[in-house]
C-alpha cells in the first residue's frame, strides 16, 4: 500500500500530531471556529422560525394540533402541535439542521466510496454530526433529552457491574437481535467479535481526552470487553465498555473529527513504529457503521410526549379502565399518572404495552371504565395535569393484528389455558366469559371464580398469553387447576364432560414461533410486572415456543414470571446504562453468623461490712466499715456472707470448750448465772413476779437502749439463752485470735454482730 491510499482516509493524522499537542489543539479550536461560524446563518433562520412559530401557536393547536405528522429526517410520527416551526416539516431543532443541504456535502457515503473528504467537508460533515447526536450526547451529559424527558444518569445501577457478574458466572447474555423493541436491533449483526473500534484512552498522562484502538473480545448484549491494541495476549488490562455510550466510535472517527490517537502509557515503548503496527492490525479488519450513534438516537425517540391523555388498565382492578396522562418518558417506558388518583398513583409500561389504549377505546370496544371522580382529589397542583393538551391519537398505539378465520369465532363458555395476570407464574384453566368487539375478550381464571366480573381480564384474540387447551401438557409446564380440583388428578377431558363446556378451537390462537433466538440460561433485563417501575437481572430458565420463563436472580422460583419472547419488559444486558435507568441487582443470601458464646457474667462478692438498708421498724443499722483494700489481711471467713460465717461459728463453738470447763452450765444456779455476767461483762436483772427465768443484759447503757429498742428483753428458753451467750463468747475469742488492730473495727463488727443475732 503506498502512501497516497495510506492517507486517503487520513486515519493517523491524530496519531501524529499527539507529540504536537500544543498545534494539535490550536487547530482544533480553529476548526471549531470554523464549524460555528459556518452555521450563524442557519441560526439566525432558526431564531426568526422559533419566534414565529411561537406567533401561530395557539391558533394550531386551535385548527389541527391533533392532526397526525411525520418528521422528514428522522420518520418519527406525531401530532403536528408538537412538531417545529410553523411548517411543521420536523420533530424538533436537531432534525430541522441535518436536513440542511450543507449536510448532505459532507455525506459520509462519500467517504466510504473511496473519496478524500477535503477540509471544508470534514468541518461540515463535523457540525452535522454533532447536530444529530447533540440530544444523545445531552442525555449522557446532563440527564435529560432532547424534548425535557429525564435520562437519571445518576441513578444508573448503584455499583452493579454486568462485566464483572458475566466473568465470574461464565454467563450468556440474550443478543440485541433477539429483542426486537430495542435501538439497533436490526444493525446489531454488524457488532462481532473481532471488529475493531475506536475507545477513550484511561491509560494517558495528557490533560485532554485521548482515544486509541480496541478490539472487541466477547459481545454480552450492549456490552462488550474490549482490549487496547498492543497488549496482545495480556487480557490483564481488557475493560468492559458499553457500546451505545459516546465514548466508543468507529475506525476514523479521530480523523475526522481532529481526536488524538495515542498508545495506553504502560505500553508506549513496547513499540517504535506505531504506524506500522496499526496498519498491520487493521488491513482486512471491521468496525461498526459509521451512523452507528446516529441510528442509535434516533431509536430512542417516542412519539408519546408528556400531558398525553390514555386509557390505562387500572391496576387495583383488572377489569376495568382508567383514564391517565402521561407524566415521563424514557427510553420508551411511560409513567402514567391516573387522572382520579392522588399524586403518586401511577403506573408505569412500555409505550407498546397492551394495557394502553386511545381514549374511546374503551367505550368503543364494550369494556369498562371507571367514570372520573375529580372532585374527590384535587390534581389541579400537578405539574403533569396542567400540561394536558391533547388525547394521545390511535395510531401511536400498536396495532393489533385482527384476523376473523372462517367459520367458529371465540364463544362464551369457551375453555382455555391463559397467564394469571395477577400471579404471572401460573397458567391456570380459564374461561371465555365475555366477547368484546375488535377481537377483544373478557377472561376469568376457574381458579378464581367471579360472578360480579371483577376477577376478569381483557384479551386481544391474537395475544400471547392464552394458549389452547393442552398446551401446558404438551410443552411439560404445571397448569393450575380449577378450584377443587388437585395438579396430579385434573383432566381436562373429565372437567369439560362434568361441566358440560367444550374448548376453543386451537385455530382461534397466536400459533406464530419466530426464531427468537432465546435459550434457557441467557442473562437479560426484565421488568418486575408485579412492580413495573423496577428492572432486575434475571434469567431464562424455560422456553416453550415463543413463552419465556424468566427467574429475577437472587429471587425464589415463586416470584418467576412468563413473558412473550416479544414483550417489551425484556431487555438485552446494558440497556438500563444505556438510557439511565436504575438496575436492580440480584439479591445476594445474607451471610449467617455465628451465635457469639454469652459471657458468665460473675457476681460481686459483697464486701464485709456494707451498710444495709435501714429497717422500716426503726431497727438501728450497723455502720458502714473501712474500704475492702484495708481489710486484705482479714481471713476469708471473714469475707464470706454473713449467714455462712456465723453458721461456721456456731458450729465451732460448739465443739470448743467453755473456759470453766464446764460443757453445760445450769445457769438456774445464781453463782453460774454470776460468773457467766461478769466474764461477758453483762448485768443480771432481778427476778421477775411471773417466775420466768432471769435475763442477762449488756451494762453499756447504749447496748441496753439498742436491746429494749429491739424487745430482745423478751422472755426465752433456757436454750435460746445458752446459745445466744456461747455465739457471742465465741465471737469475742476470734476477735481476740485475729488481733484486729483497729479498736474501732472492733466495736463495728460487735455492734453488728449483736444487731444480726
């Protein structure tokens, strides 16, 4: 290859002029200059149209705001009340530039066929670009669309990594091809392994952002692990990347748009000659298409815009609709606000949803509908209801495929097999109950009989989520029987002979099977039907045609669900960062811990000596002793409760000898009785008229008060008495063994012995 077709394209003009960085961006905010001033005309066009149109207003909306419009770039549909300027030619500003003809020069066809752009047509092809994905790049910026819809880029997926969760597992993410709903569904075959694309450089030490070549190494739906060129077999350093962000761009992209190429800092010097490196690299190579972001943002467009008047399903009862306005919009799910709810009453589906309807359908069908209550809740506040400006039109809505076969139609009485809508992981037995017109049906579960219709839910003819009879037999799934009826004995041959009922003809249903291409196994994103604001990670785990099983991870099989392989509340891995949106991740088992062993808590010993509560009689109480470090030379005895250690004493006392020798002495002998008085230092009273015996008191005067204050002068036994005189007889002795150097501690512990007898 020589040098004139190396620079056709001028693929390496950023990767030298990386060292000239300082030129580099000088000519770059020339270029840019360029581009703006290439454009004031066209602005000032647009100004002058943004004033007039806001001239004729009212008076269109007036005349035709409902009358249906299709943008001339991008084809989207809509109501001519929402489109730009007074020709109504375009959707919004952004469409209004592309379609200029200053665009169309810088076509990148051109390009492609083998013709070097010249410096004028890359500034234009530049200005153009960024003119189409200027609303794409906002909402990965700021947050909010091009039409105020808000993106929650800050409320992406609360530290859930896919990459991460996808190599650890050895997952399978579903294809973007299987979900026919999504942006780029049609283009993503174009996305292999293997092709080539231009990424952010992480791995840089200049202060601007610089970008470098990658290859993608494994595809798991919108996200992709790539590998910077130049690391060769070393995957230490691959990276998972999202390819709808704008940070991923097809090979040229830093040519055109003046970007810097430069090699990941930690390989800079494996290389002397990157240039040749990379055209080794790239001969023969693929890339994503060059509109790849375009298309990208094109897809995002809805054509329902907020204060758009529907007929929604009333979520507190099935059989029934409700009036609604649409409050958000984002990547083509809806919040509803009902019109006779409070503020927070809302619901949330998919812009294709069969739950959504025009207003009128429901009274041109036959269903029923709730009558607005508006004087009940006062919704006049609402930001939402104040921009009310029209019904949304039909044909925003999906259409249904009608189609009357010859001879039998659906018929009341009719049995069949259909989804609980309220327990999306049973298949029940059902009945026809009701026929609507335009193919609708009002069906009510057996297993929940309703003789007042509340319990039914309507059906279109051809939806996906009735089945004629015998289908859960013969794809191996548990059908939920009637009432009174047991999974194991229920036949349906028996139950249609006993209830004298036949089965729809299985002509009559959606017996189309696209090849969907889903497997059991495959990672997705799926909308929790039950709570359908939330999107979780979940799991094929069933396919039987064209019906899904989906498992939300983490969670038990109770709460599986089954869903249409072309439901719109299925999306491919990726698609909530793609457009903002909060993931919830799988709900992880709680680690179970380990009972920690109770600590013995031990008692306190109670210290000798500690002052009791007084007696509410007017019993004196002892006086609190010194702190127990003073007491460390007393016996443990002497620490011991109070009722153990005067146990201990009395035992010993008895086994030791009185000092007279005498084991028993008769104290009805006066000189005994004397003797014993003046060895515990105690006065005989004398005897009284009653005859009793006499009693020995303490001389002290105070001990004599303390004693008749606690009537211990009262009469006792002769045993009583000898008891009393041999416990305090011995307890004088082992004061007297101990030497107790403290006179004061002496007289406490008598004084508190003396109180406890």
């Amino acid at each position: 290859m020589d040098d004139e077709s190396e620079d056709a394209y001028d693929l390496f003009s950023g990767y030298d002029s990386y060292r000239e960085y300082n030129s580099s961006e000088l000519s770059d905010d020339i270029s840019s200059g360029i581009g703006d001033s290439s454009f004031d005309e066209e602005e000032n066009e647009e100004s002058s149209s943004l004033q007039q149109s806001s001239s004729v207003t009212n008076k269109a909306n007036e005349e035709n705001s409902a009358e249906p419009a299709i943008c001339e770039m991008c084809g989207i549909v809509g109501t001519r009340g929402t489109f730009f300027s007074k020709t109504k030619r375009f959707c919004n500003v952004s469409c209004s530039r592309s379609y200029s003809s200053n665009s169309k020069k810088a076509s990148i066809l051109a390009r492609l066929q083998g013709k070097p752009p010249t410096k004028k047509a890359k500034v234009l092809h530049k200005a153009s670009w960024s003119a189409k994905i200027k609303a794409f790049l906002n909402s990965q910026s700021t947050g909010q669309t091009a039409d105020g819809t808000p993106a929650g880029q800050d409320a992406l997926t609360l530290g859930f990594d896919w990459g991460k969760y996808i190599t650890e597992g050895n997952f399978e993410a579903a294809p973007v091809t299987c979900f026919r709903h999504v942006p780029l569904c049609n283009q993503w075959d174009d996305v292999v392994e293997g092709i080539k694309v231009e990424s952010l450089n992480t791995d840089a030490v200049l202060p601007s952002r610089v970008y470098w070549i990658s290859s993608v190494v494994k595809i798991a739906g919108y996200k992709a692990l790539l590998q910077y060129e130049g690391f060769e077999d070393d995957s230490s350093h691959n990276y998972w990347c999202n390819l709808g962000t704008v940070e991923i761009h097809p090979i040229g992209w830093c040519a055109v748009n003046s970007k810097i190429l430069v090699p990941p800092q930690s390989i800079l010097s494996k290389f002397t000659n990157w240039r040749e490196y990379l055209m080794k690299k790239l001969v023969g190579s693929h890339t994503i298409p060059v509109d790849f972001h375009i298309k990208m943002t094109e897809s995002f467009r809805c054509p329902f815009r907020q204060g758009m008047r529907v007929e929604a399903v009333d979520k507190m009862k099935m059989s029934r609709v409700r009036s609604a306005v649409v409050d958000t919009v984002i990547g083509g799910r809806m919040r509803l606000l009902y019109e006779d709810g409070e503020k927070n009453d809302d619901f949330w589906c998919h812009m294709t949803s069969p739950l959504i309807h025009p207003v009128g359908w429901a009274q041109k069908v036959g269903h029923n509908i709730k009558p607005p209550d508006l004087k009940r809740f006062e919704m006049s506040s609402h930001p939402t209801f104040r921009k009310v400006y029209c019904d949304a039109v039909p044909h925003l809505f999906k259409q249904m495929r009608v189609a009357y076969p010859e001879g039998t139609w659906f018929e009341e009485g009719m049995k069949l097999e259909a989804i609980d809508p309220l327990n999306l992981g049973n298949i029940c037995v059902a009945t026809v109950c009701k026929i609507l017109l335009d193919g609708y049906l009002m069906v009510g579960l057996d297993s929940t009989p309703s003789a007042d219709g509340s319990e039914w839910f309507c059906y279109h003819a051809s939806s996906p989520s009735m089945f004629p009879v015998g289908f859960c037999n013969k794809y191996d799934i548990e059908l939920t029987p009637p009432a009174g009826y047991s999974k194991e004995a229920f036949s349906w041959d028996e139950y249609l002979e006993k209830t004298g009922s036949r089965a729809a003809p299985a002509r009559l249903f959606n017996n189309d099977c696209p090849n969907h291409g889903f497997e059991p196994g495959m990672k997705l994103e799926a909308v929790d039907l039950m709570e359908p604001r939330l999107i979780c990670v979940a799991t094929i785990t069933h396919v039987a045609r064209r019906l899904l099983r989906i498992n939300f991870d983490g969670w038990d099989v109770e709460y599986d669900q089954w869903v249409d392989c072309e439901s719109p509340d299925i999306y491919p891995v990726g698609w909530c960062e793609l457009i903002g949106y909060q993931l919830q991740p799988p709900v992880e088992d709680e680690p179970k811990e380990e009972p920690k062993p109770k600590e013995v808590k031990r008692k306190k010993k109670t210290a000798f000596g500690k002052r009791r509560k007084k007696n509410p009689q007017g019993k004196k109480s002892a006086k609190k002793t010194k702190s127990a470090t003073n007491t460390k030379n007393i016996s443990n005895q002497q620490h011991e409760e109070p009722k153990r250690k005067y146990c201990k004493k009395a035992k010993a006392v008895k086994e030791t000898p009185l000092t007279d020798n005498r084991e028993n002495p008769d104290l009805s002998r006066p000189e005994d009785k004397n003797d014993l008085a003046n060895k515990l230092g105690v006065e005989v009273l004398p005897s009284t008229s009653t005859g009793k015996s006499l009693d020995l008191l303490p001389a002290d005067p105070e001990m004599e008060e303390n004693c008749s204050r606690e009537n211990i002068c009262s009469p006792k036994s002769e045993e009583e008495e000898i008891f009393t005189v041999q416990i305090k007889e011995e307890e004088m002795e082992v004061c007297e063994l101990e030497q107790v150097k403290s006179q004061d501690m002496k007289k406490e512990i008598k004084e508190e012995e003396e109180v406890n007898i």
